[in-house]
C-alpha cells in the first residue's frame, strides 16, 4: 500500500506538469493561430511563411509498402469522434452535458471508439483541450458541455481538415487569388497545429514507464487474496459441474422426432401424464405441476421420465434430478457442521425477537398487502414499519423479497430499520419444462414473471462474509405459493459460511439445517441451539412442555453460543405479563 501511494502521489505530479505543459503549448497555438489567419486576410503577397516557433512536421517520403503502421492513440481517435459528433449533432444536443453521456453519445456515432480504454475523464480532457483551441465555441463548466456553437465548431473543424468551409467556398467563387492565397495559410496552419497536437497527445518514456506501473497495481488490487480464492475453491463443485440438461424437446418422443436421428438424446426428459379425463386437444395446462385441480384438470401435465432419473442415480454424478439442490462436494457438506434447523411457532408482532440473539444473515419473505386475493393472511403497511427488525442484527445483511407496490415499501422499511440499500436480487421464475412462466397467479397488468429481492446492509461487513462469489440472478421453478427458490439458502451459506441466519415469516417448507425460522403456521416449536433453549426457558418466553424434543447437537459445531456475541439482556418484568 505504501509503494501504491508513492506511485499515485508520483502520477499525480506528472499530471499537474502534462498540464502546465499542454496549457502553455496552446496558448503559443492560439497566439501563432491569430497571427497566421490575420496575416492571410491582410497580406496581398500570399501565404505568410510557416512559425519558427512551431514544431515543422516530418517531410520524409512515405515508407515503403510493408511495416506495420503505428497503433493510433485513444485518446487523439477520442478526440477526433467527440469533434465530429459535436459538429453534426451540437445543434440538438440539450445543455449541460455530462462527460459520461457525450462519451456514450459518441460512441454510438463511431462504434470504432468501443475497441479503446476510453472513458469519461478522457472526455472532459478533450472537452477542456477544445475549449482553449476555439474558447468562441466550447464553454466547460464543472467539467460538463455548459455551452456550444456548432457553426463555429464547424468551421474549425473544417480549418483542422483542410478542407473550405462554406465561407472560404464563397470566396473563392468570388475573390479568386485572394481566396487561393487564404486556404494557402489555412493549410499551413493547420498543418502545424496538427503537429502541436500531436507532439502534446504523445506519451513520454517517463509517462509510459509510469502507466505500466499504474496498471500493475490496479492488476494487484483486483487480483483475490489467498484467502479469497480459498473459500472460492471450497464452494467449487467437485471435479467439476454435475449439472445435467433438460432436452429443449420435452419428452423423448419429440426429441426422437426432432433431432433427426431417431433416438432421444442423453439429456433428462419429460413424460406426458394422460389420465382418463385428459383432453389431448386441449394442450399443456398453464400451471403445470403447480395446478391446483390436477386430480380433475383435463389439460396435459408432465413428471421427469422414470428412466432417464433412474439412469442419473445409478451414473457417476450422483445427481437424483428430483431434487432440489445438490451437495457442491460429498466430501466437504458445508451444513454437517450446522445445529439442526430451530423454528418458533409465534405471531411475529407480539414476539419478543430480542431474546433470540444476534444473527449476521436474516432473509424475509412478509405478506405484504399488495391489494389482490391471496390464499393467506397479510399485514398492512404500518404493521411492517413497526417490526422489531433492528434489535435482531448489529452487522450483517438482510435478504427482503418484495413483489409489486411492495417494492417502494420495502425500501422504505429497510431504511425505517437502519438499513442501507446496496442491490437488488433477481428471481425469475420457470416452470416444470424449465421455461419462464407466461401465465402466473399475480400481476395487476401483466403476469409476473419473475420477484425482487432487496438486499440491505447494517453496520460494517468483516472477513466473515465473502462477497462477489454469486451473481444477482437465480432461474429457478414456481412450486407453492409464496415458496421461494431452494438455491438461497445454498447461496446465503456461501456468502457467510457457518454464521447463525434467520429467516421471518417461514412456513414449514423452509424449515432448514443451520436456520432459525419464524412463522405461526410452524406447528410445535423446536430449539435446537443448548444456549438458545436454556435462555427462551429462563426468560419465560416459553414452558417445556411448550417445546420440542431438543435434536442432537453436532460433534463440532461452527457457530459459537450466541455465534460469538454477548447473549441478549434479560426482558424487564412488566413485559412479562
């Protein structure tokens, strides 16, 4: 870090003198410019002779057909789009401009610019460079396009190309030699303009050496510790992915059809389930396995061949493809090290949630009223701004599912709780073919396809959570209800691995090894944690009887009592009643 200061500290005065530099190399320009074109429209002898003060441009002939051209300068084919896209577009461009949307504007005009490192600072830099080359046209505020003048920008750009303007091919019809002798001194002009501005784009020996050494520290700040790449490995699934496709046919009959060999292919399959009642005619039922009148529904539905499920148990991969998450590595299960899973049958308004202690992960799935029939409960909007999130985390992360007008709800709780918005989390959802839903049971306008989840973080996240090992996206089926995907917790375990999680408002199919759930549809109550028990029993909270036989705890448990923090205080007397 020491040499990475030294190096920043050492760029940053080369910059200050590149800048000195190239400041004082234009004004020269501007002062040789003006003398130049006052000297062409006054002088009936011709062309004015060339600056001395002027660097002349190499006269040597061209090379011979063979080497290989030098390798243009982003920042100078930068600066050539970003003039041309001003000139053609200028006149329509809305004002103050941001270097980041004129970088985006022009490189939609010269895709060319995408295959260079080019971005925002370069565009402010030439923004600054045209502004002191024809101040009349460009006015740079805050490093932003505060005004511009295409029409002079325009004419400029003509000078810069050697090409007349509309005014020089005015003159030119009408004034003859004269008009010769101005695009005489125009063109020796910009010809050595063109040399200036090239003589002050081009890097030095000293600026190369020092890029090289700023882009191999930015190389080394990027690269994962030691540490990092361990944990990474750790989740890597053994000798690779055990992943196995589902043929795009559906079932082996249409895949036999389909492929043109005649034989289904090696990936999992489908088989139509026709009962007496089903109507062929009729198609696939729009819910699938999720349809609730499937004893009765005359559409056709499907289930995994018991063939090609069979053949994967038996395979080497050891993929049962009913399931519905699967083991990274058989040797290392990061949940055999877990209590068993402890949920708490309650109303979770009234629940005293701080005797439960600190829990670095929390995931919640509320019933929020979104103002449509749904087969639960719900909970109005002032009833989720007054939960007790805060007291149950100090520092951690909190997974928020939201769907429709809950979405600006959400965020708004998270900040109510003490909570700040960092990402969003993307479900989007599939059915049993493996395809995205088209005909879901919610949406006021058009069908859901997919949920958010808001992610929110408190505190200061330490070593103990490993992040940027998954992406924001999870494909995976519908099944139940309000069940969300089983790839969560698997997620979760990865992004803080053997912490103690919570998870609010769960029914019993989220009942997990290493959580804690809360719910009131959970049936009798079970404590699996010895601290955890023996607290809920010395705070009144519940009675033995109350609870369920303690599960046996693991040889060597990850998570510490109270997973290394202090244990809740005691609740005051006159909360008891």
């Amino acid at each position: 870090l020491a040499r990475a200061c030294v190096y920043m500290e050492d760029l940053a005065v080369l910059q200050r003198e590149h800048a000195a530099l190239r400041h004082r190399v234009l004004r020269l320009l501007e002062s040789c410019a003006g003398e130049l074109v006052h000297g062409a429209q006054l002088s009936p002898h011709g062309p004015l002779p060339v600056s001395p003060h002027l660097p002349q441009p190499p006269r040597a002939p061209l090379p011979p057909r063979g080497p290989i051209p030098p390798a243009p300068d982003p920042h100078a084919e930068l600066q050539r789009g970003l003039l041309d896209f001003l000139v053609v577009r200028g006149a329509t461009l809305a004002l103050p401009a941001s270097a980041a949307a004129l970088l985006s504007l022009t490189v939609e005009r010269h895709p060319e610019l995408s295959r260079y490192e080019v971005g925002a600072g370069n565009v402010t830099r030439a923004l600054f460079e045209l502004q002191n080359l024809v101040p009349a046209a460009v006015r740079v505020e805050q490093g932003e396009l505060a005004f511009l003048d295409a029409t002079a920008l325009s004419a400029f750009q003509d000078r810069l190309l050697g090409r007349p303007s509309a005014g020089a091919s005015a003159g030119t019809a009408g004034g003859g030699d004269k008009g010769g002798r101005k695009r005489t001194a125009t063109a020796a002009h910009d010809s050595e303009l063109a040399a200036v501005m090239d003589l002050v784009g081009t890097k030095s020996a000293k600026e190369k050496e020092r890029q090289e050494q700023a882009d191999e520290l930015l190389e080394l700040l990027h690269k994962p510790t030691a540490r990092q790449a361990s944990e990474t490995d750790r989740f890597r699934t053994a000798g690779g992915s055990k992943l196995q496709e589902f043929c795009r046919h559906g079932t082996k009959e249409d895949c036999a059809r389909l492929n043109g060999t005649g034989m289904p292919c090696g990936h999992i399959h489908f088989r139509r389930i026709i009962k007496p009642h089903t109507d062929v005619s009729l198609g696939d039922c729009s819910y699938l396995d999720t349809c609730r009148h499937m004893a009765t529904c005359r559409f056709i539905h499907y289930e995994v061949d018991h063939t090609d499920a069979q053949r994967m148990r038996q395979g080497s991969a050891q993929l049962d493809p009913f399931a519905r998450t699967a083991t990274n590595r058989v040797d290392d299960d990061p949940f055999s090290r877990h209590y068993e899973s402890q949920f708490v049958n309650c109303d979770i308004r009234t629940f005293p949630m701080q005797t439960l202690g600190k829990f670095p992960v929390i995931m919640a799935d509320p019933p929020w009223d979104i103002h449509m029939e749904l087969p639960y409960g719900t909970m109005s909007d002032d009833e989720m701004r007054r939960m007790n999130v805060q007291v149950l985390q100090d520092d951690g992360v909190l997974f928020l599912w939201v769907t429709g007008r809950a979405m600006e709800l959400g965020r708004e709780c998270l900040e109510i709780w003490g909570y700040r918005f960092v990402q969003e989390l993307l479900w989007v959802k599939t059915n049993q073919l493996q395809r995205i839903i088209r005909t879901g049971r919610t949406g006021h306008w058009i069908n859901h396809s997919k949920e958010h989840c808001l992610i929110g973080v408190k505190g200061d996240l330490d070593d103990r959570f490993n992040q940027n090992l998954d992406c924001d996206v999870i494909c995976a089926e519908v099944r139940e209800t309000s069940r969300k995907p089983d790839e969560m917790y698997d997620l979760l375990e990865r992004l803080a691995p053997g912490q103690r999680k919570l998870e609010l408002f769960g029914r019993p199919h989220n009942v997990h090894k290493g959580w804690t759930t809360l719910g009131n549809q959970l049936g009798k109550t079970q404590i699996a944690e010895p601290w955890l028990r023996q607290h809920l029993l010395d705070e009144g909270v519940f009675e033995p009887q109350d609870l369920a036989p303690m599960p046996t705890p693991p040889r060597d448990p990850l998570v510490p009592p109270w997973g290394g923090h202090d244990p809740p205080e005691r609740l005051p007397r006159e909360g008891m009643q």
